[in-house]
C-alpha cells in the first residue's frame, strides 16, 4: 500500500502558523484497515469515497505511529474501509484537515511561522502511508499578498489567487517553501539562490564553485532528471541540507569560516548534495539506501580530486578510515536503515570505502562509466536497488561483481 498521487489544495495563514488542506490522494493496494500519516498537530476533519454522485463517509481514529516510524512528529490515522472496497488496486480518497504543525526534532527542519514557512516530508504535512510512496502530485496554493514561494515542482499555472504546482513524475516528498518578498531572494538578486536574503552575499561567493561542480557531474554523468535548478537558503539553525529534484534546501546561518578558511571542507558537503541530482531514487526506507549515500559521498571525493588534487582526496579518504577504525561494533550496511544512529559512517563513509575499492580495481573511466550507467536507471526507474547497481557494473566490466559487493555489505566495516 502506497499513495500514488496527491491533490492538495493549500491555504496558509502565517500569523496564526496554520495550514488547511483538503483534496484526494490515490492509493494503491490499500489494506483491509489503511492508514495515513499526518503531523500530530493536524486534525483530520473529513475523510469520503465518491461513488458516481454519492459520498461515502469513512470512520477514522487516531493512534500512536509506529516505533521504526521515521516522521517522529507525525501520527497515524486508521480508516475504516467498507469490504468491497478492500480488493481494490487503486482507491481515490478525500479529505480535509487542519491544523498547526509539530516541528521534526532535533533538527528542526520544517516550520510554519509568519517569518517563512517550509514544509517537507520531515512533518507529515501532506498525507503520507511510507516513506517511499513517491507520489505525483498537484498543489494549489492560496497566495498570500507580498510572499514568495517555491516547491520541487514546476509552475503548472498562476492566477492573482493561486499558484498551482505540478509533478508528474514520482517524488521524494513535497517541499513547499515560502516568505515575505521584504527578506527574500528575488530573481534579479540571483540566477540559482532562493530564500533569505540576508545570507545571499556568502552564498554568492559559492556560486561559481557550485555550477563548475555541476558541470563536471554532467559531463560524466550526462543531464540530470531535473532540469530546474535552485538553492533555497533558509532562515534555520539546524537540519543541514536536503535536496528534492532539483531544489536544494539549505540552512543559511553558518560560521563566517565556512565561506574562508574552512570553504573546501564546505564545498565538499555541496558536491555531496549536488550529487544528489542524480543519486535520489533508491529505496529510502531499507538498507539500499546506502547506495545513493555512498555514491554521492564518493562522488564528492572524485570532484575534490579534481578541483582540489591528489593530496586533498587521500586526505578525505583517510579521515573515512579513521571514523570507521574509532568506532568498536559497526553493523553491517544489510543490518541497518537510514534511521539508525550509525548509518552515517555506514553508508555514507563505508560506503564510499566500498566504492573506492572498486574503482582501485577498475580504474576510473570505467568506473565513471558504470556511475553514467547506474545514474541512467536512477533516471528512468521508479525506484533503484543494489542488484540495479551490480547489474550495471557486471555489465560494463564483464565480470561478477555480485560476491564482491554481498560480502561488503554484509560484513561489519573494518579498514585493512
Ligand atoms: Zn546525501
């Protein structure tokens, strides 16, 4: 069971930090009992069926979310579905809720405040059942008088009320971005910033840095999915940076030093998430996630090669080593998800370990080649797992790759 598609139509008030939404999602497979996730705060008010020109009322109720459940701020609603509706393999359901919105701890990711408002898969603010519905989508939002606003969508249409975003090609989540056009990046500032003006002048001085990174994927990697590209520099502290086809979010308060003395370690973190353009589309909710991690995490080395040398990617290389050499008991990539507390030296810095061992054994054209091909299917699938990444190497390199990679993902990390 997953939800397909998402017709959402939003108003938002700032002042009040509310949200109300109402619309349909598609689901597919539902259960005997489906359920939807929706931020603690929000209230479902309605939930129907349309048959011909009659509505179906469904019963809902509220419980806890499940333990290994990602979205911490959010809780489930169960519905109650009528029997003949259990056997379906797509159901369309409406709905209505309101509500403010529980931010996502620690990070504090997403907010809904009167200064701006981004809202992500991090607080449930649309429905979702798990975190890999990959869902197309339309949002329509009502606008409000002198605000900005982005998604990880294109702009379907505009009115003087609305503006309506659409996606039709499966999505990580739904990313809306808004904020008073006072503090905001407007498009004569900037080319590729979004967001909080006041942080604008240290970004810019990334600008140039970025592009040539993106450059340097495309020509090894060929275009990326998303055309669009923007970076939304947001007004939070915390939560780092995501990136959702071709929108990147960022946090914009950061030490003076990241832009001087420590900027390559910085930029190291970017060629990381401009990677992600690329490298987004495998399983978020199992251990196959270690793949978009580790090649992007690898990806960067190989940039940082380029643009900052030989010295400066050993370097890189040998701190990974150390991470994994302090930590005692390491699972192994098969044992864990993303949600474990170690899955970052893990997938991200193992990972890496992993894919540079190949690429000792390969050399780097045809490594190159295999991430091109390994991108493409990123591209073109749904979805993308281990086997897809192995089938890509087995192929270019004419041999069986499958024992090499099993063992190291199922091994307990450890440098030689
Ligand atoms: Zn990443």
């Amino acid at each position: 069971m997953r939800i397909k598609h998402i017709n959402l139509a939003v108003t938002i008030n700032p002042n009040d930090s509310e949200l109300a939404c109402q619309g349909s999602i598609q689901m597919s497979n539902p259960e005997e009992k489906p359920f939807i996730h929706l931020n603690k705060l929000l209230e479902l008010e309605e939930l129907y069926l349309k048959e011909k020109n009659s509505r179906i009322d469904l019963a809902f109720s509220p419980s806890e979310i499940d333990p290994e459940f990602f979205i911490k701020a959010s809780k489930k609603w169960s519905i109650e579905l009528p029997a003949n509706y259990q056997e379906k393999e797509e159901l369309e359901l409406f709905f209505k809720y309101r509500g403010k919105i529980q931010r996502d701890e620690p990070y504090k990711t997403n907010y809904l405040t009167s200064e701006a408002i981004e809202l992500a898969i991090y607080v449930a603010w649309y429905p979702i059942v798990e975190l890999d519905d990959n869902p197309t989508f339309q949002v329509k939002l009502k606008r409000i008088d002198n605000w900005l606003w982005t998604m990880n969508a294109p702009r379907k249409s505009e009115s003087e009320n609305t503006i309506v975003w659409e996606r039709k090609d499966p999505a990580t989540d739904l990313t809306l971005l808004g904020r008073p056009k006072t503090t905001a990046i407007t498009k004569e500032m900037s080319a590729i910033f979004w967001g909080d003006k006041s942080f604008l002048e240290n970004f810019s001085s990334l600008e140039q840095d970025i592009l040539g990174f993106k450059q340097k994927l495309e020509d090894w990697l060929g275009k990326p999915k998303n055309d669009a590209f923007q970076i939304a520099i947001s007004s939070r502290e915390s939560g780092g940076t995501y990136v959702r086809q071709g929108l990147i979010s960022t946090q914009g308060n950061l030490p003076e030093e990241y832009f001087t003395t420590k900027k390559k370690r910085f930029l190291l973190g970017w060629m990381h998430e401009i990677a992600h353009l690329w490298f987004a589309a495998s399983e978020k909710s199992t251990y196959h996630n270690w793949l978009d991690e580790a090649i992007a995490d690898y990806s960067a080395l190989l940039l940082s090669e380029l643009f900052y040398g030989k010295k400066f990617f050993e370097e890189i290389l040998e701190k990974h080593r150390k991470m994994i050499e302090k930590e005692k008991d390491l699972p192994a990539i098969k044992e864990i998800t993303r949600s474990h507390e170690k899955s970052y030296i893990v997938f991200y810095k193992w990972g890496s370990l992993i894919l540079h061992e190949i690429r000792r054994k390969i050399g780097l054209d045809l490594f190159l080649e295999v991430l091109r091909d390994f991108a493409d299917k990123s591209k073109k699938q749904t979805v993308v797992n281990t086997d897809d990444f192995i089938e890509s190497l087995n192929r270019l390199t004419s041999d069986d790759w499958s024992g090499f990679i099993n063992k190291h993902l199922s091994i307990k990390p450890k440098v030689q």
